[in-house]
C-alpha cells in the first residue's frame, strides 16, 4: 500500500491474542495474531511484534527490487508474538535486513530464544537459513534512536520479561502495550511505567483481551479487560485509543460490542476517540 511522507502510518496486520483463529465468524476483524506496522514514504518501516500477521505485511510489502530494510519490536516471546518470522518472505532474499530488539528472559538472550524454538525439531529451518540477515537485539529500559523515531522501552506488567514501547516520530507518538497485566487488588492502579508510555500519546494500542467477567475468572493469565484498557487511556490522556489483542474466542460481533460499550463509557473519560481496527486497516496520523 503507498505511504506518504506527510503521515506516520500505523497499520494493522494481526489484532489478535494468544492463537491464531480464522474462521467466518472473524472475517472482519480477521484471526491474525499481533503485527502492526509503523510507515512513512522514504524510511524504514517499524514492525510491531513478529505474530502471524507479518506474513501479510509481506504480501503487501513494496515490490520495488530494493531488498527489505527494517526494524522489529517484539514484546515478549510468546507464540503468538513471534512465530510469523519464518513466514515473512521479504527477509528470505539475499541483500535484506531485520534488526529484532525485544527482552531478554531469565538470563536468555533474545536471539538465543529464537535460535531454540525456530530450529528442527520444532520448526525445519533455523534464522541462519534465511537468505536475509537477522540481528537479534536485547533491550531493557531504555532510550534509543531508530530513523527518525526515538523509542522508549520499558518493562510492563504481564507473564515473563515482557516490553512496552513508545514511539515518537516527529510531531507524533504512539505506544504499544499489547499485553499487559491488570491488577486484582485495584482496577484504578497502573503501573508507573505504563503511564510513562503512554502518558499524552497520539495513539495508545492496548491489551483488551477480556471482558470484566472474563478476566474474574482468569485475573492470572497476564490480560486485562476492556475497562481496564479504557482506565490506562484515561489516566495517560491519550488521543486514541486501540484495542487490541482480541481473545480468540470473541467474533467479530462481540468485538463490535466492546467497542461500542467503551465508546460510550469514554465520553465521560479523557479519551479523544476509541477504535477497534482490524486487519487491514491503517490509521494514519499527520506529520505535517
């Protein structure tokens, strides 16, 4: 898809959580798991998590002889954060390059994670097979220059080393905090680091993967609901907010749903807008 050089845009290959789950019912939003793309013309893109949806991403990537330039973001490693790498076949070509910055785990670097779960027996080919060239990066807290971003990284509440990000581009900002534990003792309470994120972004793209009765019954499984998404917004005054993450038990009609009930409860919040995009969608923030 063209990009501009007046926009950041932000667009949405995977909006789902924990397994992919396309079926008829999901058609709308889609069943891919978190991938979300960050472009703007004549600079190389940022990649949101590695989840299935960047197979799609490199479907619809330039086909301009240029081999692929471009920088990841990953979370965490879990599955559904992760096992799109292999699929993406714009870093299967000689010449390409992706830089992957995420957290390291219980001593394990990043790229050592990848090397384990992406090799025989559990996947037929390891990183080092691909034609392109892929550099794993450990980030923890932190500051760094990527183009003309600068990203925040912090670690953010959830089950295992996991990151949060904020990108500021320019005028604009955006955070990614795709999953994110809520609290069980105060549903007003968000972690400092959180809020440092988010606090004043553009576009806040937030875990929502639960319902209030939902997330009773799973308060350990490192999730929050749909109010505790629109509370962060809330406390961090952000322009838009994102929800994502979706549970894959939740078609399209029950997103639908959620989405009108946090529309209508944000009107007496601090939130500008409330979204729910689904794949395929871009959300475009002006430059100018």
């Amino acid at each position: 898809m063209p990009v501009s050089p007046d926009s950041l845009d932000v667009a949405f290959y995977g909006v789902r959580g924990s397994t992919p789950c396309p079926c008829a019912q999901n058609r709308r939003y889609g069943g891919n798991t978190s991938c979300v793309v960050l472009q703007s013309a004549g600079v190389d893109p940022i990649l949101l998590d590695l989840g299935t949806g960047l197979r799609f991403f490199g479907i619809d990537a330039p086909a301009d002889g240029q081999p692929f330039s471009g920088t990841a973001l990953v979370s965490h490693l879990h599955w559904d954060h992760v096992q799109g790498l292999p699929f993406f076949s714009p870093i299967n070509r000689e010449g390409a390059r992706l830089d992957v910055y995420g957290p390291p785990d219980n001593g394990v670097s990043l790229g050592s994670s990848f090397a384990s779960f992406m090799n025989p027996p559990y996947f037929p080919i390891s990183v080092g097979d691909l034609a392109g060239d892929v550099s794993f990066h450990d980030v923890d807290d932190g500051t760094m220059s990527i183009g003309p971003a600068t990203v925040t990284t912090r670690r953010v509440p959830h089950v295992g080393a996991t990151n949060g990000y904020r990108i500021d581009w320019g005028p604009v900002s955006v955070a990614y905090i795709s999953d994110h534990q809520e609290p069980t003792d105060d549903p007003h309470r968000v972690d400092e680091a959180v809020l440092e994120l988010a606090e004043g972004v553009d576009l806040l793209i937030h875990d929502a993967q639960f319902t209030a009765d939902e997330f009773a019954q799973r308060s350990d499984w490192g999730h929050c609901s749909v109010d505790y998404a629109l509370e962060v917004a809330h406390q961090a005054g952000v322009g838009e907010l994102a929800l994502f993450h979706h549970d894959p038990s939740h078609c399209d009609d029950t997103v639908d749903q959620l989405l009108a009930w946090a529309r209508q409860s944000a009107e007496h919040l601090d939130i500008g807008s409330v979204s729910a995009p689904a794949e395929g969608q871009t959300i475009s923030l002006s430059l100018a």
